[in-house]
C-alpha cells in the first residue's frame, strides 16, 4: 500500500515540476480580460435586446417604452463595440470572437420571431395586426427574414464558428436569465 | 406624469404594507391557525372533556425537557407523552392555554417553552428582529429611491451627437437588420404618454 | 488501505497548499510557470482525494475495524451499500466528503472559467486552494478518518439507526456539497477583486456556480424535510431545527444572489449588493458548518459530539472578514454603471425580494443565537423554537410569494402602470375568486385563504405569461401552440426555467398551507382488533409482527384502512427497536395522493401486543415531495448553456475594425 | 464619516458582534457544545419554588405515602429508573447512608420513573433498597417537581421547604454533609 501511495506522491512531484524543467516555457497565458468581459457584456446586451423583444411580445412593455428602450441598448452595443476596438490589440482569436458576436447579432432577428412586412419592406419588431409603416395587414403577408428562414430549413448547418469558439475559452457556462 | 410616478411606487408601497400589516398581525395575534378545526371527534384520554385540537396547539409550544431542540408534539421519549398527557388533564380541568403554559413554565423554567412571552426582558426577542428587518427594508428602500435617476434620456441623446459612434452604432444596426435605424427604432424617445 | 488513505490526505495537503501560495505567488510574480504548476498541483488534489475516499469505502466494506471511524459507524450487521451514508456519518468522514467535492468543483470551475476571469484565475485558484487546505488540515490534524484504534474490535458500534434511511443518501452530501459550492463563486469575485478587476469579469462564473450551490441546498433542503416526515415519526417535515437553519440560511442569501445578480448582468447596477450579498451568503454557508460541525446549540442533528468548534470558528471568523476586507479595499472602483429607471421594474422588484429574503435570514440567524444572548443578557437559556419562526417568517415568505408573483410580470427598466395592471388584472382575479370558493366551503382562516390565493396568482401569472409568449410566437412562426411553446422556453431557458422553479416553489407552499393550517391528528393506542375513526378514514388495527435482526428487533403493524365504509387498503408501519443506541426509529406508512396523505405511525409497542399509533392527514403534502423534481428541471433547463446561434453570413461585418463604407444595399434579409 | 465608512461600520459591529457572541459560548461550554440531552449541568442546580408540591405516592409494598405527613422530617426524594447506569451505580450508596441516618429523622423516598414495574421490583430486590420506593407511572410527580433527567434529587428540610436540588449521581460524602448540614438547622430551629 505504501508503494502504491509513494508512486502517487511521485507522480504528483513530476506533474507539478514539469513545467518549470520544460524546454519551451509555457507561453504567457494571460489573455485580455477586460476584452472578454467587453464580449460578455455584448453578449448579455443581446440577451437584453432578446429579453425585451419578448417583453414587447408578451404585451408587458407598450410600443413607446419598447423603441425608446431599444434605441438605449442599440446606443450602448455601439459604444461598446467602439470601446473594445479602442482597447483592442490585434488577435485573430479575439476577432473570431467579434465574428461570432456579429453573426449572433445578426442572427438575432431572434429565432425566427422577427419579420418583415410584405408591403415596403420594414421590419417588423411587434406582432400587432398592421406594419406601423405602410399599413399593410402582417398576419397574412410578412416573410420572415434570411436569418430565420435559413434557421428553419437548416442551410446553417453545423455551427462551423462553435467549435473554434470553444477552443478560444469563451464558451461562457451558460448565458442566461434566473 | 405625475399620475404615472405616483402609481409607480404603489406596488412596492403595497408589498411593504402587506408585510409590514401581516408581520404585526401574527405577532399580535400569536398562533392563530395553528388549532385545528374543532368539530372532529376526540379520542385522547378519557379524562373529562377539553379540545383535543387546543391540546395539540399547546404540544407545539412546550420544549421536551429531555431532547435537543424537539417540542413534546414531536419527541418520542416517555416524558413528552407524559407531558402531553398533563396538558389534557389540565384543560380537562379548565384551564386555559395561557395558564398551562404558566404551569409548566413554573415548573420546568421558561426554557420549555418554544418561544418565549412577549413580555419583560423577552420581549427584545420580538421586537429586535422586527424593528431590524422593518429598519433594514426602510433603508434598502430609501437607497433604491435614491438610485433612481432620470438618466437614460440624457445619455441617449449625448450619445447620439457623437459622430463617431456613428459607424459602430451602423454595425450593430447592421446585426440586427434594421435597413433604417431612424424609423425602426425611433431616433428619438418618443414622448411619455400619459398614464392609461 | 488506511496507511495509503492517511498518505493521500498528506500529499493532498500538500498539493492544495502548493497550490495555494503558488498560485497567488506566481500571479503576483509574473510567473507563469509558477501558474501553471500550481495549477496542476490544484487538479492532483482530486486524483489524491479520489484515491483516499476509494480506501475509505473499501475499509468500511471490508470492515475494517481497526480503523477507529470504521469501527464507530458500522458494524457486520449492516448493509453494505449503507457504507455511502456510513462514510459522512460522522465529523471525519463528512469533512473528507467536502474536501473531495471541493476539490472536484474548484477543478471543474478553473477549468470551465470563463475568458473574462482568465487574468485573475490564479488568485480565484489561490482562493479555493485556502478553502481545501483548511479543511484538509482539519482532518489531517485533528480528525483524521484514517485513525487506526490501539486494539481491534470484533464488532463495531453500528451506524445511527435514524441515518438507515434512502433519504439520508442524498439529503446529507447534497447539503454539504451545496454548502461548500458557495464558496466557488466567492472565490471568482475575490479573485477579480484582488487582481485588481472591479467590474463584472466575474459574473457569469459567480452566477453558474451560485445556482449550482442552490440548488444542491435546495435539494437537501427537500430531501431533509422528507427524510423527517418518513422516519422522525411525528409526521413534520420541518420545525426550524438549527441544523436546518443553518442550511435553510446559505440557501435564502443564495436565492437573493442569483435574483440580484441578474440585475448586475442585464443593467450592470447592483454591482456592490451582489459582492455584499455573495460575502453573506459564503458567511452564511461558513456559519452552517460551524453548527453542524461543532456548534454551540443543541439539535437533533448533533450525531457525534465534536471538538471541532474552534477551529471552524476561527475558520468562520476569517471566512466573514477577508472578503469584507477585501470589499471595502476596492470599495471606491465598485460603482454601478447605471441608475435605477424606475421604482416599477424588475430590477426594484428584485432588490425588495432581496431585502424580504435578508430578512427572513435574519428573523432566522436571531432565532439560532437567541438562546446564547438570552444566556449572556438575561441570564436564562431560551430556546426559540417552531412557533416564534413560524410567527415571524410566515408573513415575510407570505410577502415573498405576493412578490414573485409581480415581480416577473415587471418588465425590466421600466413598466408602465397601465401594462401591470393588464397583466395582472388575470391572476388578480384568480386570487379573489380561490378566496371566494374557498369562504364559501367554510375555509376562513386567513392566512390559509392568503396562501391558496397568492398561490393560484403566482401560478396564473406564470401561466398566463407562457399563455402569451407561446400565442405570439405560434402567429410568428406559424406553428401550433404545442411547438410554439416548446421553441419560446427553449430559445429563453433561463427566463422560463426560473419560471418552472418558481411554480415548484407554489407547490412547496402548497404542502405548508395545507399541512400547517388543515392537518388531522390523533395519537391513540389501540389494541388488536379496535378500530378509531379519524374523518371518514376508519382505521383498524389487526396486530404486530416481531422479528429479530442481529441488531435491532423490528416491529411491523398492520392496520387495515376502510374508506366511506367500504375497504380501501392495508398500511404496515414498522418500528425497529436498536437495543445498543436505546433508541427505535419509525417507518411511517404513508397513503398519499394529491389531496392528501394518511399517515400512520407507531409510537409504542406495549407486550400485550397493543400499539400506541399516531395518525394524521395531511393535506396537500404530496406538492411539496413532486415540487423537488420540478425545481430540479428548471434549474437544468435555466443552466443548459446556449449554444452559440447559427451565425448569418453578413460578410461586410467581418472586416473589422475600422469605419465601414455606407451601405445602401439591401441588409442581410 | 462617508458612504463607505457608514457601510464599513454597518457590516462590522454586527459580524464582529456575532463572532465575539459565538466566541463566548465556545469558551463557556470549553468549546465542546452540549450534544444529545440537556443534562450538561450536574451537580446542584437553581431550586426553582421551594414549596414542595405534594403527592400520595402508591409504594411497592401498596402502601399509600403521603408527602406531607413527613412534615419534620428532612426528606431526600430520589428520582430514579432502573436502566439507567448511574442510578444504578449510586444505589448501593443510597441505601447504605439510609442505614446511617436510622433512627434520626431523616427519610428517603425513591421515585422511579420512565421504567417498568417488573424492572423496578427486581432492581429494588438487587440492592435491597430500604426505603420506600413507588412507580410513577403517569410521571405526574415527576412533571410537578420539573424533573427533566434521573437520577434527580430534592432536599426537602424539616419546615417543610425545598433547599436543594441535584442532577446526577451522588457520593455517600457530599449525601451525608447534606444530611448533617439540614439535620443541624432542623435541631437548631427545634432549641431555638
């Protein structure tokens, strides 16, 4: 028994000292964090917007409040998005990262619940009877946008950014509400 | 405006009423619906004639003197049967639930009790907690009060005039697939309405 | 096996307090290979911890007397699969138990560390890596599992016959590893704050590992209280112990945290609170495994008497004061963003839950110290025990309900009072007409009639609110309401997670309405072939059965239950007598339904073969026991991570950076 | 004082306080809490009415006594249960000190409670208990003295007044230098 703990106590010396009998030391590890906490701001600004939209769905939150309140996040997504560039060294795993943010904005028009109307064209952020626009009855007309019709007929495909994203550590444990 | 900012604060105001009016009614009212419906037949000891459900009320609020932390409603030791047997006795004879507890206190010190009377030094049992949680939402209230600031107007609009911003804010509209951000998203707050 | 069990304690010692000083030394050094070795250090501690908990199982199964915990909680007779509960049935065995989950969740939680804590992950490491050194001294020193006896006895001393129950196999390690997970997020907000990061890196970290810790306390919660109800034999499920205090108080001060820390992630305000908070629910969390571990207040949970209590004092006293240290150093780079829009939003909706569940903490933290106070002022110990808690908590968890009601129906930022009123105009009506019908069956009680129609709000509101959200998404994609739904809580898992929670919270208040306010009892003795009417159930006592077992005599009653007249079912308690412990533990037999329980259990077996039996409905009951499984799907479904979405190709917003040309085409649609 | 310093001061005075209380109650029990059962205080302890409450206690040889008409007396009430080892353990020293005091006006009675009759009678046979015992069966005796552990003891002096109360077992010394000590009021009460 005390052999086996002995070998146990020995393999953990080795593992433990490795690194510094390495040839190559480890490169520096340290990543950009107010970088990243700049992207988990971005992303938590969407899950606002996705948040709000709902909201708006749901009926808690007139049309006024709503726009007001999606012009704020519009503004301060802006601002962040400046402040990352301003700070930013350049780093292909961090403009991945911009990437996927962007193409998660963009495919945001969320899960298929925003349209457009079918009369001029205007997106649609509500589900009232009319388009706010032209007037045009939506329930019958709109078409929903590229994002969400590639969504629904699956020309996506397999995320191919994921698995990239995982490997830059970004994968946050979850991004969620409650 | 006024109208709006007024019923703004009702609902918190009626949370913080409704508990602080329920928290003094219980305590006022002690063990209020803790009895049990009283029209059930008894099948306790045939001693006389008492309440079987007020009986069972005063079990909950005598500590076991023999057992860590169990009232005599809950411990399975001999004693707390016994003491269960002496509250039905008691009220066999007319005694009222302020006097068996009396009875036993007399005897076996207030420490058998399961909450102490809210009376003399004890009372600081009650009212510390009380005035603390009642102090402690008053503030916690007047500090939110005093976070709130009209301030996203203001910044929207200093945001706005920022030209360079311009190009981000085209991005992220870009994202999420406003072709003209000015009338899908309103370039400026629309005007509160007013209430209704 | 228990030199190399005792060895890997040692060398796990080792390797945390390396990992500890390294860490931290290495940060502040610039190091990195001094990271990285410790590091790895920190992650040999669970090959090492593995290893010491595999030798302790195989001892107990082997028996292996020598040993002197082995010895003292078990003994031949006892199953071996008991060896699980066996294992944490005492101080040296339950503190293994949490450092070997320490040591697991600090490895999973460096791993898994989001890219924002990456920069202060060493100090974040160094924070856990003190916590499992802690415990790994304690039982190193002072209670090590492995302790060999001078002698070896020929039989142990058996385990607790109360522990001998299936609850006991989940109730006690899911409190422990709950109450040790609270210290994971604390880690990565005192790392940031070290590291010199004060705004919210740690977020996302704190906030995962905060509701894991939570629902593992609630978890343990729900499985304590059903343990008591099955095997106390008094047919409660809950009565303000200490020891359930002291689990019930991390779990309120969590519950507060992953509310409020929502508000930092959506508005970026609350920052400080939620540093408070984290610090008070780690203090809490502490506080609990004093008690349990050596406190100064009696309980039924006093198993083994313990030495303990100093040293989880000091441990408890550092615990509180470090981090606060640490607060109130960064104190002036903590402020908030943002302000506060409104006092009709979610965000003041969640800071007023906050406070009621503070105080429900505090009504509760009094209670526990209160019979030392009364000692130290008055002079004379008083116990404060179910009825003061009941009269003091019950109305704030009354306020509480009423909150969770409302406050998701809050948008966030700002509601108008026009919306709430829309929203609430359904559920309000629930709430009057549940009054309604329940005055007209005769129900007055107020604080019942109170319950049942904050419940039927919370419930309609909820309702109501996924009635809406599955409508218009139905209309957007043209789906039908079936798949509406199942598309609108998958695309929004936390919202609607939280929401299930929340609903299983309903139906645990359901069982404390019904079982506090409408509960039948009657304690009688009977002898074979009397029967006693308790409502319309009759219940008749056939007779007892007795059968020795090596070490315990077990007793089995029948009775026979008749319904409305008409026979129903049998039901057979049992009471197994454990002459060396001079004590008998109750198996109740239950009949439960969704109305109610009937619930019998035997007090006394008397040698002329009459039974003293308690019997009891409960109404409603049934809720509380269904609501653990719902409030554990709900958290699952608000941790499940979101997958990144499929990306749109939108190739003029991958250049980056740099001002773009206008576009005039057509966007991405 | 600003903000912070409110916050600072509003966070330690309560956890310090709390620390410094939980700090107290550790170095009162010497940092080992009380565990199962309350009897952590032994000895003699706080007499809580000195009136006597008086009984008729049915004895094992169907006598009827009857508490009051001791009055005189210095009566020793001793309750009692067979299982429980020290009880157990001071009998041999009670029923010898008994043998002593013969003749002076001293009387011990035995109260068993929480046991059974056959067990009673069998340990009373064991010891060869002198003095009368009886079973409190329904422990009304016992729930009226606030007895709340055995072996429990009250001194009941000649005037008819309670004087002391002790938990846990006892040595023929300290039972004796009782005895003596009430005898000599009793006798200096009786010349004076």
């Amino acid at each position: 028994m005390l052999v086996v703990a002995g070998m146990l106590a020995l393999l953990c010396a080795i593992a433990v000292l490795h690194p510094f009998l390495r040839r190559d030391p480890p490169g520096d590890a340290e990543t950009d964090s107010d970088n990243a906490a700049g992207y988990a701001e971005l992303e938590s600004m969407l899950d606002s917007i996705q948040t709000l939209q709902l909201e708006h769905q749901i009926g808690n939150i007139p049309e006024d409040t709503f726009r007001e309140h999606l012009q704020t996040y519009r503004l301060e997504a802006a601002s962040l998005l400046r402040r990352i560039d301003e700070s930013r060294v350049p780093d292909p795993e961090q403009d991945l990262e911009r990437q996927v943010l962007l193409a998660r904005l963009a495919s945001n028009g969320v899960n298929g619940t925003w349209l457009v109307c079918a009369g001029c064209g205007e997106q649609l952020m509500g589900h009232g009877e009319a388009c706010p626009v032209c007037g045009q009855s939506q329930s019958t007309t709109a078409r929903r946008t590229e994002g969400a019709r590639r969504v629904e007929e699956g020309e996506g495909g397999e995320d191919p950014l994921a698995g990239l994203r995982r490997e830059a550590g970004t994968t946050p444990l979850d991004d969620s509400e409650e | 405006m006024l109208n709006a900012r007024r019923s703004s604060i009702f609902p918190v105001a009626l949370a913080t009423a409704f508990a602080a009016v329920t928290l003094l009614a219980l305590v006022a009212f002690p063990s209020t619906g803790f009895a049990q419906d009283g029209s059930l037949p008894s099948s306790g000891p045939p001693t006389g004639s008492y309440n079987e459900d007020e009986a069972q009320g005063i079990d909950r609020m005598l500590m076991c003197p023999v057992c860590p932390a169990e009232s005599i409603d809950q411990a399975q030791v001999e004693l707390a049967r016994q003491m269960q047997q002496k509250v039905r006795e008691l009220l066999a004879e007319g005694y009222t639930r302020q006097e068996v507890l009396d009875y036993f206190e007399e005897r076996y010190g207030p420490k058998v009790l399961a909450a102490p009377p809210k009376t003399g030094a004890h009372i600081w049992a009650w009212v510390l907690p009380i005035g603390s949680v009642l102090l402690g939402t008053g503030a916690g209230l007047v500090i939110l009060r005093s976070m709130k600031r009209p301030s996203a107007a203001r910044q929207t609009v200093q945001e706005q005039g920022d030209e360079d911003l311009q190009p981000y804010l085209e991005e992220v509209d870009r994202g999420l697939a406003f072709d003209d951000p000015a009338t899908a998203a309103g370039s400026s707050p629309p005007p509160e309405e007013p209430n209704g | 096996m228990a030199d190399l069990g005792a060895m890997c304690v040692w060398i796990a010692l080792a390797l945390a307090s390396y990992g500890a000083v390294g860490s931290v030394l290495g940060k502040m050094r610039g190091s990195s290979e001094l990271v990285v070795s410790a590091q790895r250090a920190s992650h040999l501690t669970v090959l090492a911890l593995t290893v010491a908990t595999l030798s302790l199982v195989t001892l107990f199964i082997n028996r292996d007397f020598e040993v002197a915990y082995v010895a003292a909680h078990s003994d031949i007779a006892m199953e071996d699969y008991f060896t699980w509960v066996a294992f944490y049935a005492g101080n040296e065995g339950s503190l293994l138990y949490i450092a070997f989950v320490l040591s697991i969740m600090a490895a999973v939680a460096v791993w898994r560390a989001p890219a924002a804590t990456q920069e202060t992950l060493p100090y974040t490491n160094g924070v856990l890596m003190v916590v499992l050194t802690f415990f790994l001294a304690v039982i190193g020193f002072m209670a090590n599992p492995f302790d060999k006896l001078p002698f070896i006895p020929l039989d142990g001393e058996g385990i607790n016959p109360l522990l001998t129950h299936f609850g006991m196999f989940f109730h006690p390690p899911a409190l422990m590893a709950g109450l040790i997970a609270a210290s994971i997020p604390l880690a990565f907000v005192l790392g940031s704050l070290v590291g010199g990061k004060t705004s919210d890196q740690w977020l996302d970290a704190a906030r995962v590992w905060g509701i894991i810790s939570w629902a593992l306390l609630a978890c343990g919660l729900l499985l304590g209280s059903w343990w008591a109800y099955t095997i106390l034999g008094w047919g409660g499920y809950w009565f303000w112990d200490p020891v359930e205090n002291a689990a019930l108080m991390p779990w309120l001060g969590l519950t507060a945290f992953i509310h409020s820390v929502m508000v930092q992630k959506r508005r970026g305000m609350f920052r400080m609170w939620n540093i408070v908070l984290i610090n008070v629910a780690f203090g809490l969390a502490l506080y609990g495994m004093f008690m349990n571990r050596g406190g100064s207040v009696p309980s039924v949970h006093s198993f083994g008497e313990s030495t303990l209590g100093w040293i989880f004092l000091l441990f408890l006293a550092v615990g509180v004061i470090v981090p606060f240290a640490v607060f109130f150093w960064r104190y002036n780079k903590l402020k908030s963003d943002r302000d506060l829009d409104s006092m009709l939003s979610r965000e003041a909706a969640f800071l007023i839950n906050n406070l009621l569940l503070l105080a429900i903490a505090f009504v509760t933290l009094w209670g526990t110290v209160y019979p030392l106070l009364s000692q130290l002022f008055i002079g004379e110990e008083i116990t404060l025990a179910r009825p003061f808690y009941d009269q003091m908590n019950g109305p704030i968890f009354l306020a509480l309900i009423f909150l969770m009601g409302v406050g998701p129906l809050l948008p966030w930022r700002q509601a108008t009072w026009a919306a709430v009123r829309r929203s609430l105009l359904v559920p309000s009506i629930a709430a009057v007409a549940v009054i309604v019908v329940l005055m007209t069956v005769g129900i007055w009680k107020p604080y019942a009639l109170a319950g049942f129609a904050l419940a039927a709000m919370v419930t309609t509101g909820v309702l109501q609110d996924w009635a809406r959200g599955a409508g218009s998404t139905a209309k957007a994609r043209g789906e039908n309401y079936a798949a509406a739904f199942v598309h609108l809580v998958w695309g929004n898992r936390p919202r609607y997670g939280g929401y299930i929670v929340h609903l299983a919270v309903v139906m645990v208040a359901l069982g404390v309405v019904g079982t506090s306010f409408f509960n039948i009892q009657r304690d009688v003795a009977l002898a074979p072939g009397e029967s006693v009417t308790v409502r319309d159930y009759e219940v008749r006592y056939l007779g007892t059965t007795e059968e020795f077992k090596g070490n315990r005599t077990e007793y089995l009653s029948r009775f026979e239950v008749h319904k409305n007249g008409e026979f129903a079912y049998l039901m057979e308690p049992g009471r197994h007598f454990y002459p060396s412990f001079n004590m008998a533990s109750t198996r109740a037999a239950i009949h439960s339904t969704p109305v109610e329980d009937l619930y019998l259990v035997t007090s006394e077996n008397m040698a002329d073969g009459s039974v003293g039996v308690r019997i009891l409905v409960n109404p409603l009951i049934w809720w509380m026991w269904v609501a653990g499984p719902v409030m554990v799907a709900g958290t699952l479904i608000a941790l499940w991570p979101q997958p990144a979405r499929i990306p749109v190709r939108a190739p003029s917003l991958l250049t980056v950076p740099g001002p773009r040309p206008q576009t005039t085409g057509p966007g991405p649609a | 004082m600003g903000k912070r310093g409110w916050i600072l001061l509003g966070t330690a005075v309560p956890v310090l306080a709390l620390l410094a209380l939980l700090t107290w109650a550790s170095v009162k029990s010497g940092g080992v809490p009380g565990g199962f059962g309350v009897n952590t205080e032994f000895g003699q302890v706080e007499v809580l009415s000195d009136t006597p409450r008086d009984f008729s206690l049915e004895t094992l040889d169907s006598e009827q006594l009857v508490l009051s008409q001791l009055r005189g007396k210095v009566v020793m009430l001793d309750f009692w249960s067979s299982w429980c080892p020290p009880c157990r353990a001071e009998a041999p020293v009670l029923s010898q000190v008994y043998a002593e005091y013969d003749g002076k006006s001293v009387e011990f009675i035995g109260i068993s409670i929480w046991d059974r009759k056959d067990a009673v009678l069998s340990h009373v046979d064991e010891y060869s208990v002198p003095y009368p015992n009886g079973i409190d069966g329904d422990g009304r005796i016992a729930i009226d003295y606030g007895v709340t552990g055995i072996p429990e003891k009250f001194f009941i002096d000649s005037d008819g007044r309670v004087v002391k109360r002790f938990v846990g077992p006892m040595n023929a010394g300290r039972l004796r230098s009782i005895l003596d000590e009430l005898l000599a009021d009793h006798a200096k009460g009786a010349s004076g």
